[in-house]
C-alpha cells in the first residue's frame, strides 16, 4: 500500500489544500496522513480554527489520518516543524490503520489528538 505524508498548518483549510490532498490520490496515494499543528501554529500564533476544526476539514477533504504535532515543535521555525513532522511521519513505520471507510469521527473524543476515518 502506498502511504503519502503531508505536513500542514490547514490554518485555515482551504481549497488549495484539498487541491493538495487530490493531487497526492492521483499520483497513486492509497492513503494519506498529514501531520498538522494544534492550536498554536509556527512561532507560536493562535490558530484561526481549533485543530479539531481543521482536522475534520482534511478527513472531509480526503485526508485519512490527521495527527496533532506536539507544540514545542509546531511553535518553532520551519525547519524545525518540517523536520519534526517528517520524524513523525517516518516513526509510523507499518503501524498505520487502512483507508478504506468514508464516515469521520474523532478517535477518542476532543481529548485526544488523533483524527481519522472509522
């Protein structure tokens, strides 16, 4: 199976991002996880909808799996979000559920940081 990773903000979601997350199904992805900020985005600017918000968004929009990049790295520059995201990412290894149902939910309530299709 054929997993893309796509580290994002969605601060806010908007077309270009599910243009984004098209275009990564069309170029074969079977699933697809994007790593994304919480509440606070890069150096430490209150996000414009809560990350529950814009994690439905790209569940909604195609997205498979949406985890919540923990703060202190979500906070910094660029490069350490980017770098942070990709450890992620390459951390979930085969550990990853199948994209194959349509409903969303958030798995485990808003106390967890975790989105994905059920």
């Amino acid at each position: 199976m054929k997993i893309a990773g796509i580290v994002a903000e969605y601060n806010p979601f908007h077309n270009g991002h599910k243009y984004q997350i098209q275009a990564t199904r069309q170029a074969g992805a079977e699933g697809i996880v994007a790593v994304m900020s919480g509440d606070c985005v890069q150096r430490g600017s209150a996000a414009v909808f809560s990350k529950y918000d814009r994690a439905q968004a790209a569940i909604r929009n195609g997205a498979d799996l949406v985890i919540e990049l923990p703060c202190p790295f979500s906070c910094s520059n660029s490069e350490v979000f980017a770098r942070s995201a990709v450890r992620l990412l390459a951390g979930l290894g085969d550990h990853l559920p199948a994209p194959h149902h349509r409903s969303c939910r958030s798995w485990g309530g808003r106390g967890n940081d975790l989105v994905f299709r059920l």
